[in-house]
C-alpha cells in the first residue's frame, strides 16, 4: 500500500482495522461517510471486481477464507423493565419492546471497548421481509424513537441495501426459541429476541461474523445488552 497516499484517506479507524485485517488496500474502497470518508459498512460490503479471464487463467486469485460464523445466547430478566414501562404508561408515556430494545442496542455499541464502533454502527430492525435502518438509536430521545419506528411499520418502505451493522428481530412470545439464526446480507451481526410467553424472560442469541467482531468484543456486547435492558432505567436519561 501506498502509505502516502492511505495517510491523506479520510478512514474511522474501525475501519481501518477491519481492511488491514482483511488485507484489503483503502486505496480500493469508496468512502460513503462524510466527504468520503471510508466508514466500517464500506470494508465490510466490498466485494472485489472479478479480474480478466486471461489473467485469471495466467494466475489464478488467491482463495478467500470464509467468514467465521458464531452464535452467543444469554437470557435477559425482563421484570424490572415491564415494572418501569407499566408506570410510565400510567403517567401517559407509552412505550413497546422494541423502542427498548433499539435503545439498548446503540447503547451496547457505546459500551464496549471500541468506541469508533459507535458512531458507525447503524442497525435495522426487522418487520417481516424487510428491514428499517436507525443510523442513531442511543442519542435518539425515545419519544422520538417510537414516533420513527411507529412510522416505519406503517409504510412499505425496504432498507435491506442500505449500510447497517446489525439487524435486529423481535420474534413473538413463545416458549420455543432458535439456536442458531443466519446473517442477512450486508450485516455482521443479528439479534434475535425471544420473549417467553410468561413475559419473565427474553432469550437472545447473537449470531456474529467473527472476522468484524471477535468473540471478546461479541460477547461484551452481548452482556453490555443484557445490562442494559435489566437496569432500564438509565436507557431513559
């Protein structure tokens, strides 16, 4: 690499390890941040151009190793939240679930070690075959959050192209929950939430691909998650 020339790149420095990681030149990748600035969604959606036939005859590519897939599970208790969400309702103040959960998940991201995972990690929500991105769930005021996702579930509007980090789904109450849940396209981790019917307790699996997000920081975001929705409280200052 040209290290002139990387050196005037406008790169997060997330994405920076992700490409060195990958061996990935930056002089290869478009920056879709601000002034082009080359965000962590870029290295992670790149996809090489396929060379010549006549050079790929005279040398073959080099193999590309496949993404290591992981899955991490913990259970989250769900009493202390139902008891904040049923006194804010009594006061006029209605919030669902999955305003929760979104807030929790940016939240999350601020929580574990690498702060610039935070300011470019964008997340859909899941409704059915499509998705709805949220580019700053943890400044968001709630408010503002529900009045947004509200908004989303009424129209038909799809984010499944657009650049995100995560996706998360909120699947219905139930006693049986998945053990392993596939990536979606373009994202290197999705949450799956599965309240019990009793409403006691929510199952979340983690399914991560460990070439973006080892399994120390997958498993601190994961429990960074976890505290976060059973201390609810601080999720509203």
């Amino acid at each position: 690499m040209n290290v002139a020339v990387a050196s005037r790149l406008a790169v997060s420095p997330y994405a920076r390890r992700l490409a060195r990681e990958r061996n990935l030149p930056l002089e290869a990748l478009r920056g879709s941040g601000p002034g082009g600035r080359i965000l962590a969604a870029d290295v992670l959606e790149f996809v090489p151009l396929e060379a010549p036939a006549a050079l790929a005859d005279a040398a073959p590519a080099p193999m590309v190793a496949a993404s290591s897939i992981a899955a991490f599970a913990t259970s989250i208790a769900m009493g202390a939240l139902h008891e904040l969400l049923a006194a804010l309702e009594s006061s006029g103040k209605v919030f669902d679930i999955d305003d929760i959960l979104l807030r929790a998940v940016g939240s999350a991201f601020i929580e574990i070690s690498d702060g610039a995972k935070a300011g470019e990690a964008p997340v859909t929500l899941e409704l059915g075959k499509r998705q709805v991105v949220f580019a700053a769930t943890s400044g968001m005021p709630l408010t503002s959050l529900r009045a947004t996702r509200l908004a989303a579930q009424s129209d038909t509007r799809d984010d499944s192209q657009k650049p995100a980090t995560l996706s998360a789904r909120l699947l219905p109450p139930s006693d049986i929950r998945p053990m392993m849940m596939p990536l979606l396209p373009g994202r290197a981790m999705r949450l799956t939430v599965s309240v019990d019917s009793a409403g006691d307790h929510a199952e979340c699996l983690l399914t991560a691909d460990t070439a973006a997000f080892d399994e120390a920081t997958s498993t601190a975001w994961l429990a960074a998650l976890k505290s976060a929705v059973e201390h609810p409280l601080r999720l509203f200052v």
